[in-house]
C-alpha cells in the first residue's frame, strides 16, 4: 500500500506555501520526489520553487577540490585578497553582512583549494569575488566534494513543467532559483552569478558584488523559469520561497552551518550524514483566491 504523505499547507499575506519535503537526493539520482509531489499536490497555475543545488547534484555537477592543487595566484586570492582585504578593509567599508565579514576573516586552508577551483573553471572575474564565487556550493556536497550551478536550469524548468503538465492537465510555473544575490540600479537588474533569467544580466563575478553593494539588494537569483515570467514577479516569488527556507532548522546556507545541522566536521560530511536529515529543496507556491 502506497504510503500516504502529509503536507504543510502555510499561510503568509498573499501565498499559501507547501514545502516539499525529501531525503537527501543524491548525484546522479532523478528529481521524482520533488516531481511526483507537485504532481499529487499542485494546482493550475501554482508556482513550483526548486533550490538551484538538489538539480545540480543530480546531474552530477560534483567537483572534488582535493584534486586541485593551489597556486601561487590561489593561495594569495584565498589568504591576501579575500581574508584580509576583503575581510579587514573593504568588507567593512563596503558595508558588507557581518556575517560575511567575519566568515571571510576566518577562511579555513581548504579555501586555497576552492580559488584554484574557481580559477580553473571561471577565471579572475569570479575568483576576485570574496565569497559564493560562481554560486559554487560548499555546504550540500559530501567530503571535498562541491557543487557547481545546474547545466540549462531553463531547459529543467521546462521539462519539469512538461511532465506535470502532462500528468495532470495543470500548467505549472517552475523556478530555479539561487541565494546569491541579485542587484537593481535604476531600471537594470544585474548578478555575479553565471547565469539569470532576462532581463538579469549575468556572469558578472566581483564587478556586480562591489557595485552591488551600492545598489538595492532584490534577494535571490532566478536561475530559469518553465516560462517567460515578469521579473518583478520572479524575484517576489522567489524571495518568498527564500524567507521561507531561512527559518528552518535544517537549512544549510554556508559551510559554517553544516557543523550546527549535521553535528559534524564540514570535512567529515557524508552522504549518509546528508540524509539523516529532512530537506526541503522545494516548495509550492499558490496565491491566495481571498
């Protein structure tokens, strides 16, 4: 007999959110959990918010950073640049998170490794980014491993929708989304990360960090949409999705939360430790008829 699965139906002012809930989705694993929820519980026209890193794990986008050995250029990016400029001077004047400011001023050793990473693969632009250079995920991959950004997050949107669509006649708008930030000047919305939804422009690395710190701060980053969508509404259904995440106790933002959560050393994560816990890589989204 088919175990049956209770939902949270909650209400904020304008939404009713529904947090999917899931064991940790391996690499290389399908997204059917995620999918075969919204397709017992969504309804037309719901919005289906999917954190960018449960779809990068699954297709596999895994790098291990054991594997790359630091440079010269990496360990002054890691310990010069980013602990001690970015850490001790221009965090501060820039008025950066404190919360950053103080993670920056105590990188571990491993951070060298991550900037040969990051130079390797994306280069001085990204790599010149104090932090979350690239959108690289540390803290939801086992061991040394990290996780890059998904392959085509439009095309995943897409598909996502297509099945649902076709198993239950109900059009879904999918959005895959990311926490780094996404900044407005003027009229023009602008991202370090590699990839945004139009009219975002992206791949912007360090250059949109520091001038994003002189502009409005909009939260989260939509990655793509099943459909074309205003981008005042993404960034609205978005950030709804991201306060919601925030208050969870298993919510794993950086690194450094990965030791309260899991109750062990970032180092010695495991895939099994991963899913001990309960995740939720996605919620429904539905607006309220009153």
């Amino acid at each position: 007999m088919t175990e049956k699965i209770e939902y949270k139906f909650i209400e904020k002012e304008k939404y009713i959110l529904i947090p999917i809930e899931t064991k940790y989705i391996k690499p290389n694993e399908s997204l059917d959990p995620i999918i075969k929820a919204a397709i017992a519980i969504s309804n037309d026209n719901d919005y289906l918010v999917i954190a960018e890193t449960p779809i990068a794990i699954s297709q596999g986008r895994l790098v291990d950073e054991a594997n790359f050995e630091p440079s010269i250029k990496a360990k002054l990016l890691a310990i010069l640049w980013s602990k001690y400029i970015w850490g001790y001077i221009l965090g501060p004047v820039l008025r950066i998170k404190k919360r950053t400011i103080n993670n920056l001023r105590r990188l571990p050793e491993e951070s060298k490794r991550h900037k040969e990473l990051v130079l390797q693969l994306y280069g001085w632009k990204h790599a010149l980014k104090p932090a979350s250079e690239a959108g690289i995920d540390l803290s939801n991959a086992p061991g040394t491993l990290v996780s890059l950004l998904p392959e085509n997050p439009e095309k995943v949107a897409k598909e996502i929708a297509s099945e649902i669509k076709e198993k239950t006649g109900n059009n879904i708008n999918v959005l895959i989304i990311d926490t780094d930030a996404t900044y407005k000047r003027g009229n023009k919305y602008f991202t370090g990360l590699p990839i945004a939804i139009e009219p975002i422009n992206s791949d912007n690395g360090v250059f949109a960090y520091v001038f994003g710190q002189l502009s409005e701060n909009v939260g989260s980053t939509p990655l793509g949409c099943s459909s074309k969508i205003d981008i005042e509404k993404a960034l609205e259904i978005a950030n709804v999705c991201e306060d919601y995440q925030k208050t969870l106790p298993t919510n794993m933002e950086t690194i450094h939360s990965v030791k309260d959560v899991l109750k062990a050393n970032e180092k010695t994560v495991t895939i099994e430790s991963l899913d001990s816990i309960t995740h939720t890589p996605a919620v429904i989204i539905r607006k309220k008829t009153h």
